[in-house]
C-alpha cells in the first residue's frame, strides 16, 4: 500500500519514517527464460533507501499458473552483485533459473527509509537482462507507482470572509460608530482540519491532535480605532492593541479550531467613528510536540482576508475597464449633489497589486462639481496599475450622480450611464452597467 507521508515530519527524522514493503517484477508473456542468469536492477524512488541491507533472500520466485500463485522453492537462486546495503538507493541482483523451471514473477522485499519527501513523478523501477549479453527482458524496464508518495500537509487551515453573504458596513446614521447589523459584526471565519489520509509513519497513522501543541494567528486591522473587541469563535484574544488582536488556541479551544468553522466577530465602540479599512489574519504558526513521530517545530499557518468594513453611503459601480495608463482610454467620472467636502472610497479590483480600498476626500467647486479621472482617481496614494474595476462610495446621504465620460487622446469614445433617480435608465443596480447606486 502506498504511503504519503506527512509534510510536517522532520525527515530524515529518529525514529525515521521507516517501513517494510515489496515490488514485483511480472512477465507480460510466457516466464523467465530459464537456463540463465539474469541481472535485475531494483532502483527506488528518489529520497528513498534502503533501511537494512538485503540479500538473495530477499527474493522469492512465483508461478502464476492461471489463478494460481505457487512460491517457486527449487531451481531458482539470487545473489546481491553490487550495493544494497542500508542507505543505499538501489541493488543489482544476479537471479538464476534452472532449465525447465517456470517462473513468471520475481518479487523484492525490503525495509525502506526516507532522506526527504519523494518528488513528484518518482517511481520504483526494476530493470531486468540476461547477464553478459544486456539483452533484455519484458523490454527491459518494469515502472510501479512509488511505495512512497510526494508529501502532502497533515493538517490544512482555511481563513473566509463573508463578504458573498452579508457586507459589513458602518453606518452613516450612527456617525460610523455602530455596524449596520449590530454589534457584533460577522467578518468571516478560520478554520483547521486533519487530514486523515496523510500518514506521520510507514504504517499509516494520521496526525493527532494531541500532537499540536497550539495554533496562534493575528486579526489584524487596517485601523482598530472605534473597533472595541474581536473574537475568534467566541475565544477573546490574548492581547487587542494597534488593531491587531493575537490569538492563541490550545486545549478544548483547538480542539474547537480542528472541528469547523470559528466565526471571527467584532464589536464597535459606539462613541468613536470607525474607518473604511479591510481585515487579514496573519502571523499564524501551528507550534508541534514531539511526543510521537518526529514533526518540524512550527509551520505557517493559514493567512487571509476577512470582510472589507465599509462606510456607508452612495455607492456607485462596479466600473469596468477602468485605464491606470495616460496613454489608455482614460475614464473622467462628473460627480454632482454634493453640498461639501465629502469623504469618499474608493475599491479596485481585478488591478493587480493595486487591488484594495483607497479613501479620499471629495470638494466639489464653485459650480457643485467634483471631477476626478482613472489615473489616481483623486488619491495619490493608489500605486500605478494598467486596468482595474472601480466601485465608488461616497459618504453622504443625499442624492448624488456620477457620470462617466471616456476618453483617449482628447477625444470622446463613451459616455457612461447615468446613476441617479433622473437617469432614463433609472437607479437599478446592473453588474455588466456602469449603472448605480447600489
């Protein structure tokens, strides 16, 4: 049976991931040609060797005559011609058949250690010729799939928002003090599992959770003022300070983690203006024992975003093809109805490393206008991207419009729809419109 060994193990380790198995050599057709010596080449795959030497006992011959396997005890003979001790990658064996004696399967046991985890595509390969004249037999080569297979985690964690579900937003009403689903508010949640087909030994046995000493990671926000506390599938953080809550699970608490999802909540001050800022775990370490198999002191852990906090508003967007390049089709958005200097955000996606929530501050001029084109959207904080989509948030709540035009080279090539209650096409959200508010 094929074993796939644990990443986390410390290979070569003590005791090492050690085991015992065999490989068989078949005729296709017919047996061995008997009457002769032939010189069969066991090579394993690589990062694997041989734990003890073998010998010429390591080898027993069979007749498969129709459903019948028979051991093959007189007649045939095997001696090691070169390597196979322990450590080594490989053995040449000389087995002879005495004429008239049928065997068409030679088979190889052996125990096996691993130096390192066996790479993809590596294989046991028997190759097999009568001695002396290199003709081969069974064409030469016979290729099983690896007694060992490529290392795969033992144990895997996952971090989710649930932005598909339900925004998290920070209301307009409460001078962003309060979220708009009340405190707390769901941000997504982190969650560990074990893995139970990846084995920590060469018999099989799946990590145990007794094996882990703890699982810590960080909540960390973009800005933590007005943000009152955060917890972790109701565990409280060992320490919230700066916006980063740190975490540490152990005992029934990761026993928690390792049986689902873990909701991560916040809840806001109430008194002070919380900001538009997105929300990762980060930092996080699974910290092993080594009271079983021997496993690497810590790995990383899992890492991702949770929900973007919003501020509420007039949103407006998605905006497609959006052009970061003065030589592009530059997109000019004309917003209207605002009354004074307005805070506003904006999000771009699909933009490459530029992907992210930016804020600026909107001031319309003597005329009630606030213009702003794609290259930087009025914030010059935005790194330099080619294309993006562009969503729009201002933090006001009366009517305002925004209007694109686009552009290359001073001339017209499009004008985007309107986005007020005036617009013909009226205010329905539209995901392939440049339609809005939504």
């Amino acid at each position: 049976m094929t074993v796939t060994p644990a990443l986390e193990l410390q290979l070569p380790g003590t005791p090492a991931f050690a085991g015992s198995t065999s490989a068989s050599l078949l005729t296709e057709t017919g047996n061995f040609p008997s009457g002769n010596n032939i010189s069969i080449v066991v090579t394993l795959p690589d990062n694997v060797v041989f734990d003890s030497s073998v010998n010429g006992g390591s080898v027993t011959a069979y007749d498969n005559d129709g459903a019948t396997r028979t051991e093959v005890t007189s007649g045939v003979s095997a001696v090691v011609q070169s390597d196979g001790a322990a450590g080594d990658n490989s053995v040449t064996y000389l087995v002879s058949i005495n004429s008239g004696v049928s065997v068409d399967e030679l088979e190889f046991d052996f125990d096996y250690a691993l130096t390192a985890c066996v790479p993809d595509g590596s294989e046991l390969v028997i190759t097999a010729n009568i001695d002396g004249s290199g003709t081969p037999i069974e064409e030469g080569t016979a290729s099983a799939d690896s007694i060992v297979a490529p290392c795969e985690s033992a144990i895997d964690g996952v971090v989710l928002s649930d932005e598909m579900t339900q925004d998290t937003f920070v209301t307009l009403a409460s001078n962003f003090q309060e979220f708009n689903g009340g405190s707390p508010a769901p941000l997504g949640s982190v969650e560990y599992t074990i893995d139970p087909t990846v084995d920590v030994d060469a018999a099989g046995n799946p990590l145990m959770e007794s094996s882990i000493d703890e699982i810590t990671f960080d909540v960390v926000f973009g800005d933590g003022t007005g943000i009152d506390s955060v917890t972790v599938g109701g565990v409280a953080p060992d320490t919230f300070m700066g916006g980063v809550a740190s975490f540490t699970f152990a005992g029934a608490d990761l026993t928690a983690l390792l049986s689902g999802p873990q909701n991560v909540e916040a809840t806001a001050d109430g008194a002070i203006a919380i900001e538009t800022q997105t929300v990762s775990v980060e930092n996080a370490i699974v910290n092993f024992n080594d009271t079983g198999p021997d496993l690497v002191a810590t790995e990383p852990g899992a890492t991702g975003s949770l929900d973007t906090i919003q501020r509420e508003g007039q949103t407006f967007g998605v905006f497609d093809w959006n052009s970061g390049s003065p030589s592009g089709t530059i997109s000019v958005y004309r917003v209207t109805g605002l009354t004074g200097p307005t805070d506003y955000t904006v999000t771009l996606t699909n933009a490459g490393s530029a992907n992210g929530v930016y804020s600026g501050v909107a001031t319309p001029n003597s005329n009630g206008e606030f213009v702003i084109n794609s290259l930087n959207y009025g914030i010059p904080s935005i790194p330099a991207y080619i294309r993006a989509d562009a969503e729009f948030v201002f933090e006001f709540a009366g009517d305002v419009d925004v209007d694109r035009l686009m552009a290359r080279n001073g001339v017209i090539s499009a004008f985007g729809d309107g986005s007020n209650d005036d617009s013909v096409l009226g205010a329905a959200p539209s995901s392939d419109d440049d339609n809005g508010p939504t």
